[in-house]
C-alpha cells in the first residue's frame, strides 16, 4: 500500500528557522546580514527566532556547570527546536568568532542533523573559505547537513547600519530559499 506523509495532504509542514547573530560589536554587519535573513523569512510566511548573542551573553564553556547558565538552556531548547540554523559570524583570524565558537561548544548534541546556513562578515575578500573550519566541525561532529552557499560580505557591502548591495541581498534570498528547500525535504523525508 502506497504511505501518504502529511505533506501529501497539507503540501507544505512548517518550519522553524533560528537565526543567531554571534558578533558582540554595536554596529556589527553580520547582525544586519542575520536581520536581513529573519525580514525575508518574515516576508515569505515563515516561522524565524533570532537568538542575539550580544544581548544574551553566554559564558565560556568549562565543559561543566556553564551547561546551567539560562541563556545556555534558551539557545540549547532553540537549537533543538529548529528545522535549521543560520549562523551569522564575523571573520575573526580566518575562522567565526570565539562567540560563535563558544555558543557551539556549550550546545553541542542539539545541531545534530540540523541544516545549516552560514553568513559572514569580513574586513576583506581574502578570507572568504573561513567558514570551512565551523562547517566541518558541524559537519563531523554532529552530521549537520551544511547549505553550500555562503553569503561573504565585506565592507563596501553595508551603508551605515543597512544592508546596501544588491548582490548579497540575492545571496541572502538565496540562502533562504535553499535552506528552507532542504530542510522542508528533510522534515518531509522523517514525516
Ligand atoms: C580580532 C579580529 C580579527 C579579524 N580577523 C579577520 C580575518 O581574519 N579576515 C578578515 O577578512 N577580517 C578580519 N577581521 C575584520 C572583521 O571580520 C570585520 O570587521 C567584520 O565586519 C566583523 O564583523 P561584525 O561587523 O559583524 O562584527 C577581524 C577583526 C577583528 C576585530
């Protein structure tokens, strides 16, 4: 007999995105290029939650009681929660910052499986393959299946605290598209 998923009957199950933002600078580009992601995530219908770990400051992972800290247990159930994941980073020695670093250490199992999209903001083109360290970890260490289109932005990219090039608005639409296209065959493939 023929399995019918839910999707058959309904055509589309409802995803949910996290967007988290690990730069701790006030003006910081990769946070517009997260705030960019949720308004064209708003836009199309979809359900996004923005974890901001500029407002929610975590603390360094010791492998121990850090796992307690509430800010911790708020992203960890969000991670876990979510259909995929788009991680917005600065480049900082040609790798995500030590935030995002630090935020993947104290959450660890919960990106197991998960899609992930990968934005970065930068102060030139030549570190444009930094994202590869953080996807491979999540790659290896937790089977996270990696979207493979980056969005790479640099400074000539933003005017004042806005988004002002029409490329890596594409790239950003893009990425959305992908992620969601994954992530929705995925759901439906375990329906
Ligand atoms: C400690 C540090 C290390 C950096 N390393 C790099 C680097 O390796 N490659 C690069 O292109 N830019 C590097 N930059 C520049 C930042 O990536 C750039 O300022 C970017 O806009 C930071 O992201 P944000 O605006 O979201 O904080 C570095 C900046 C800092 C402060």
């Amino acid at each position: 007999m023929k399995k019918v998923f839910p999707v058959a009957m309904h055509g589309w199950l409802s995803l949910m995105i996290l967007v988290i933002s690990s730069s701790l600078h006030p003006d910081s580009r990769s946070r517009i290029l997260a705030q960019a992601c949720k308004e064209r995530l708003s836009t199309i219908g979809e359900t996004a939650e923005v974890f901001d770990l500029a407002e929610k400051p975590l603390p360094l992972c010791d492998g121990s009681t850090a796992y307690g800290d509430p800010f911790v247990q708020e992203l960890t159930a969000l991670i876990q929660q979510a259909d995929a994941v788009l991680l917005a980073s600065p480049v900082y020695n040609y790798d995500v910052n030590a935030v995002a670093k630090n935020a993947i250490e104290l959450t660890g199992r919960a990106w197991t499986g998960k899609v992930v999209g990968i934005m970065l903001a930068a102060g030139g083109q030549g570190s444009y393959m930094s994202g590869m360290g953080v996807a491979n970890s999540l790659m290896l260490d937790f089977r996270c299946i990696i979207v493979p289109r980056f969005i790479y932005a640099t400074g000539e990219s933003f005017e004042g605290s806005r988004l002002a090039d029409e490329n890596i608005q594409q790239r950003v639409e893009q990425l959305v598209a992908d992620t969601l296209r994954i992530a929705q065959a995925l759901k439906e493939s375990s329906a």
